[in-house]
C-alpha cells in the first residue's frame, strides 16, 4: 500500500478530502461509501478521514459547500449601486457551485433531504451574510436578519434555477428577484409604519390584554 499522503495542516487536509471526494459523489451520491472511496484514493487513513468528518457525508457537504464561498473572498464591488454588489456576489457565488454541475445537483439533493435541513439552512444563512458583509451591510437592526432571509431564498431557488434551466435563466431571475425586492422596499419606505413595527406593536397590546402589561419580547 502506498504511503500516506502528508499534509501541512488539518484545513488542507479538510480541503484534500473534500476535493477527493467530489469525483464518487456525481455516481455513488454523498454518502459513507463515497467518503471511503475518496479517504482510500487520497491514501489517508482512518483516524485522520474521521477526525475530518466525524458526520461522514455531513461534514464533507458542508466543506463542498462553503468551498463554493471561497469565490466570493476576491470579489471586487467597489463602484457599484448596492443592488449590483448584490446580483454580482450572487452570481459569483453561483457560478462558483455550478463549475461542476452534477456533483451541484447532488449536493442539493443532499442537502433536500429532511434530516439534513437544518445543516443547509446554516450554511445558506452563513453565505448570505458573507454576501451582505462583502456588499457594505453594517445594519444591526431588524433589517439585518430580513436582508439575509431575502439572499437566502434567492440564492437556494436561483441555484436550482440554474441547474435546470442554465445561467441565462439564472441571471435573469436574480435581476428580476432583486428589482421586487427594491419595489417593495420602495413601496414599505412610503408606509406612515414599518410592518415590523406593525407587529411589534400588535404583539405589545396582546400582551397588555392578556396579562395586564407587555408581554416580553
């Protein structure tokens, strides 16, 4: 048997396994056996590929997918509208996952998988931030955590888009995605209360009925 493969640190190790890895995946899907099979061609041993992905498929999805964030981390926005930083570091992010489209479609497949929802949703909410922050978001309030719900929902359903339909497709629901946003926050910036607000309030006066004060928030 040949030797193992040396590496100068856990993270290329983490690195090594994964891109190891992706080869099985597109045939076998993501699962134990196709982490076996790339731990065994990359000449690593046991110990090693389970302090890597002590999750097995889990953790080697996890490193494919943020992986894919790697894109963003040369990204040059300077000079654009905030819209455009956006539906660039969007597409760029895109792109980056669709680089081998079948391997794409089975990590999505993984991650569709109920039991594996939670794990995605983290990771989504992880690269939607890294795009705010890229864009110059410093917002603090509500709209921090609307803004990244807002990228979460058009990066999953553009990815998809994309992978059924192809990049043209994909750069035309983005532009499209990101004009209703800016419409409606157009439209909410004209409103005498934010509808955040709105609940908020209506949230209060319930408490106030049902306990005499403010419920607590």
């Amino acid at each position: 048997m040949s030797a193992h493969t040396p590496f100068s640190d856990l993270k290329e190790a983490e690195y090594r396994l994964a891109q190891a890895v992706a080869p099985f995946v597109p045939d076998m899907g993501l699962n134990r056996g196709s982490v076996e099979a790339g731990a065994q061609a990359l000449n690593m041993d046991e110990g090693l590929r389970d302090l890597i992905a002590p999750n097995g498929a889990s953790d080697i999805a996890a490193i494919l997918w943020r992986g894919h964030d790697a894109a963003l981390d040369d990204a040059v926005v300077d000079g654009l509208k905030i819209r455009e930083k956006i539906a660039h570091l969007l597409n760029l992010r895109l792109d980056a996952a669709a680089t081998d489209e079948r391997l794409a479609r089975r990590l999505m497949g993984f991650f569709a998988l109920p039991h594996h929802a939670a794990l995605f949703h983290r990771l989504l909410w992880a690269t939607a931030d890294s795009i705010w922050r890229l864009a110059g978001d410093k917002a603090l309030d509500e709209n921090h955590y609307s803004k990244r719900i807002i990228v979460c929902g058009i990066l999953s359903t553009a990815l998809m888009t994309r992978l059924s339909q192809g990049r043209d497709a994909q750069l035309d629901q983005i532009r499209r995605n990101i004009e209703s946003v800016m419409a409606y926050e157009k439209f909410k910036a004209n409103l005498p209360a934010k509808p955040e607000e709105v609940v908020l309030d209506l949230a209060q006066t319930l408490g106030r009925l049902r306990f005499g004060h403010e419920a607590p928030l």
